[in-house]
C-alpha cells in the first residue's frame, strides 16, 4: 500500500512530510510526495522549487522507504489533485499539514485540508507545524 503527503515548502508541509515518513516507516509502506500548482499566479509559494525537492529527496533517501515524488502544474486544484491521487494509488492514508486561520480566513478562502478530509476515500492524518516560540 502506499501513503500520499500533500507536501508544501511550508512548515506545515514539512511537519506533514516528517509524519509520512513515520507512518510509512511504520506500516513498512511506500511514500508518495505530491506538490502542486495550478498555475494560475506568476509566483505559488505552495509550489516547491528544484532546490526545495532535491532537499526532500535526500531527505527521503537517507530514510531507506521506497517514495515516488510528483510534482506538475495546471489542472485541477491541490485538495482535488491529492484526493485523486490518492484514489488512483488506492492509498492506506493520506498525510497533510494544517495551519491556524481565521475565520474570516477560511470562509474567504475556503480549505484544501478540510475538502481533502470530506472528500478523501481513505483515513486522513492532519499535521500542525510546530509552535513558533
């Protein structure tokens, strides 16, 4: 089986990577790394530079896991790509950061963690980041 992580260059992307890692190491599964963009802003801080996945992926290759790591823009947004990813992997878990919004925050801009938990056909573990300070 396999274990996706919707993974940011954020510290709740990072916090959400270091939980999969566990998770998979301790299932004895396989790690998939989604990051994407829709492509649809000149600059998507969601969407990690080839510096940031070189450091992701020596990352995971020091674990010894077997992973795939995804990335591609366009398309649909990053909640719909992890939950079809997921789906087409026929995934164990999904993994994800979260962080704290307002609600001002959320109702404007809606959640990609909660339409992946609503949405999501397999269980969902969701990450904070650790507390700054």
């Amino acid at each position: 089986m396999t274990i996706v992580v919707g993974y940011v260059p954020k510290p709740e992307g990072r916090a959400a990577l270091r939980a999969a890692v566990e998770e998979a190491d301790l299932r004895g599964e396989q790690l998939h790394v989604l990051n994407t963009s829709r492509g649809d802003a000149y600059v998507d801080p969601s969407y990690a530079s080839p510096e940031d996945l070189a450091e992701v992926r020596g990352l995971l290759e020091e674990t010894g896991l077997t992973f795939e790591l995804e990335q591609h823009v366009g398309g649909q947004s990053g909640a719909d790509e992890v939950v079809a990813t997921a789906a087409r992997l026929g995934a164990s878990l999904i993994v994800i950061g979260i962080r704290r919004r307002s609600p001002t925050g959320k109702l404007v801009f809606g959640s990609d963690a909660q339409r992946i938990l609503l949405e999501a056909e397999c269980p969902v573990l969701s990450v904070k980041a650790p507390s700054a300070g």
